[in-house]
C-alpha cells in the first residue's frame, strides 16, 4: 500500500478542519511522543538486558553529578 503525496495532502486538508491550525502543531507533537514511546517499549521489549544496563549507567551519572 502506497500513499503519494495527494492521499497525504488530503489527509492534512481534513485534519485541519477537523482540529484547527492551533491545535495541529500539539497534535502532531502528540503523535510524535507516542511514536517514541511504543518505538521504546519495542525495544525494551527485544533486549532487556541492554535497557536494564542503560538505565543504571543514567542513574549513576546522576549520582555523581
């Protein structure tokens, strides 16, 4: 399934009615958080161990800072 760019500009056409031009850029702030965050939770998912090591070097960092 390919989108080209008309699909994308009409998806962007209504998506402004919809919401508004003040509220499109917290919308897509949003969905950019989201996206991070499931992008996070897959990949502590895959590696466990690697993510585990990676939040105890943070929390020492902190400790000695």
């Amino acid at each position: 399934m390919n989108i080209g760019w008309q699909e994308i500009l009409l998806l962007l056409l209504i998506a402004l009615l919809l919401f508004g031009p003040k509220k499109i850029p917290d919308l897509a702030k949003s969905l950019g958080k989201g996206i991070r965050e499931f992008k996070k939770g897959l990949h502590e998912i895959e590696n466990p161990e690697e993510e585990k090591e990676r939040d105890e070097a943070q929390k020492k960092e902190e400790k000695d800072s």
